[in-house]
C-alpha cells in the first residue's frame, strides 16, 4: 500500500498511500509479493488477494468492475501487476464473490426481517 505495514492493512484519514502516479488520491493500491510476468501467481495469493478485493469493494462502495490493475491505469508504464496476470479474469472472480457476498447479506437481512418480535 506505499506504506510500512501497520497492522489495520487499511489507510487512515491520517495517511496517505503511493503506488500509481497521477492517481494517489483517487485510489488504493494493493501489492502483491511476487513478479507475475515470469510466472503465474500463486493460486493462494490470488485467493487471498481476491477476498481483500472483495472486502474492499464492499467497504468502500466499489464494484469489481472498479478493480483495475497497475498497467490499466492512465499514464502507467509498467507491467504490474504482471503480464501472467489476466484482470478481466480477476475481475470476473471477484465479481463472483461479491455477488456471492451480496446474496447472503440479502438472505441474512430477510432473515432479520421475518424474525421481528411478536406479541407484547
Ligand atoms: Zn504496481
């Protein structure tokens, strides 16, 4: 995230990441260790990496289709997050996910609903 680690893995109103020029202030960044244009990401990072994406579109009211890769941005020179890496793909397994989550959180609340107390 352009940071030392702090524990939280979130920026605070009180910090500021650095990962793609131009775009600091509009965006998040979310790093990975490892060079994915020699060779395939490893299938538990993705994994993990996906439910941070997740995670995040839910908390800050992103959809998947706002997950954009390194070299996706305007004014990027660069290959990260790896040419091995395929975002429409990862994208479409967030989107996945989310849509996933978003079903749940919909059953859960009717079940909140249908559970009003009753009598006096
Ligand atoms: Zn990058």
């Amino acid at each position: 995230m352009g940071r030392p680690q702090d524990g939280d893995n979130y920026l605070s109103s009180l910090e500021w990441g650095a990962h793609v020029y131009g775009h600091n202030a509009t965006s998040l960044g979310i790093s990975t260790v490892g060079n994915w244009s020699g060779k395939a990401m490893n299938p538990a990072i993705e994994r993990v990496l996906i439910q941070h994406l997740v995670k995040l579109c839910f908390k800050m009211e992103l959809t998947p289709k706002d997950v954009k890769g390194h070299r996706e941005m305007k004014g990027a020179s660069t290959e990260c997050p790896g040419l091995l890496v395929d975002m429409d793909r990862l994208r479409s397994l967030v989107d996945e996910q989310y849509k996933a989550v978003k079903r749940l959180l919909g059953r859960k609340k009717k079940c909140q609903k249908s559970k009003k107390p009753t009598g006096s």
